[in-house]
C-alpha cells in the first residue's frame, strides 16, 4: 500500500495563477481532509469530505474550492492564487467517522506564491 | 469550542534526558485524545492514542494519560534518543468528522 499521496511535491505559482493540488489514498478510507501548516498555526483545516461526492468547509476556506468525484481522490483547487496561500499542504484520510479514528498524512506540497 | 493547548517550543534536550510536553484540552462531552509525531520533511503520523478517562496510550517508549480531572494529556518519555527530535501535536477529536490540533511543540534532542 502507497498510503496517502499527494501531487506535486513543491510547485511556485505566480500571484493570480491557478492550480490544483492531487491527493490519493488507497485504503478505501471514507474521510479525506486538506490541512495547511503555517509557522506557529499548526495545523488548520481547509475542507474535508466524508464521502465520494460530499464536500465540506473547515476552518479557513476562503480562496480554496475542493472535489471528491472518486473515493480515493481529493482534489484541492486554487482558482487565483495570493501570497497568503503560501503554505505546506497536507491531505490525510481515515476509514470512518469514529471519535477514536486516526488519521493518515501524505507527505506534503509545499507551494509558494509570489 | 473545543481547544489544544500545548507548551511553546522549541524544546531542547540531551540524549537520555527525561521529556515532558504539557498538553491541555477544553472539551465538551468525552472526547478522544491524540499524539501526534512530524519528523523533518514528512507528513504526520499517529503516535498514540486514548479514548477515555485513565486510559494510557503509549508506544516507541512514549507515555500519555488522559487525565479528566485536569484536562490534560501530557506526553512523556523516559530517555530520549537523537531520533526522537521531531514537531510533536497534541490532537482531539471534535465533534462531527473533525480532529483538532495544538500548535505543535519541535523538540530537539543533542548527542
């Protein structure tokens, strides 16, 4: 099993541009979530998704729209991208709603406007 | 709403020493509590866990304790190791679908 994955790995965009970041997960999790990670701000959750097909906002998703056409992927989209977007971007799953349930990280993208 | 609370880092120790990160929490209902470990350029992974009051999670010589009575769930190991330098979050469960993190503590450990 390749767990969680995420495309790209580092991408330089330009203020205005856009982009999508790609996030695969093969252990039919249900959950999948986009966190970014800001020095000093932890973890912050973007949006998140508890099935194919079903979005839902998190804590900060002004600028960011998302998609869960298939179960094992979540795409989070940038339609003009702005220097606070710069960030590290994580994506993780986890099997079911459950209070006791992990979570799974991808390895990160980190992504740098200008 | 629902917190994390974690002690500011970074944190820095010498091989063997004794490691303590306070972690506190405000929650309603019984949440469930996490570690979690990011190890430089990696994603986070599971540390360990525990779902209910007394409970003691534990592994790779890390020790928490949820603790109702003082909201708390602090991580503990008794001798660290060079490779036990890492960013450490304290994490909850939040209502619905969501988990909660703690602004993460970085924990540097010298030979």
């Amino acid at each position: 099993n390749a767990g969680v994955t995420q495309t790209p790995k580092f991408r330089v965009l330009k203020t205005g541009q856009s982009m999508t970041l790609l996030c695969a997960q093969d252990m039919n999790h249900e959950y999948m979530y986009w966190y970014r990670q800001d020095p000093g701000m932890g973890l912050r959750l973007i949006h998140y998704s508890v099935g194919e097909g079903t979005t839902a906002k998190g804590e900060v998703p002004d600028g960011y729209n998302v998609s869960r056409l298939k179960k094992q992927n979540f795409l989070l989209g940038l339609e003009s991208a702005a220097p606070s977007q710069t960030s590290v971007y994580f994506c993780a799953s986890s099997y079911a709603r459950d209070t006791q349930e992990t979570q799974y990280f991808g390895p990160g993208t980190r992504l740098l406007v200008l | 709403g629902n917190s994390v609370t974690q002690m500011e880092g970074p944190v820095t120790l010498s091989e063997e020493a004794f490691l303590t990160i306070n972690c506190t929490y405000t929650a309603t209902g019984y949440p469930s509590l996490f570690w979690y470990v990011q190890y430089p350029g990696e994603g986070l992974q599971l540390l360990l866990k525990a779902t209910k009051a007394d409970d003691k999670g534990s592994n790779k010589g890390f020790e928490a304790t949820y603790r109702k009575e003082t909201t708390s769930f602090h991580l503990e190991k008794g001798s660290v190791q060079v490779s036990d330098s890492a960013v450490y979050f304290c994490a909850l469960s939040d209502t619905g679908d969501k988990i909660i993190f703690g602004k993460g503590t970085r924990l540097h450990i010298l030979p």
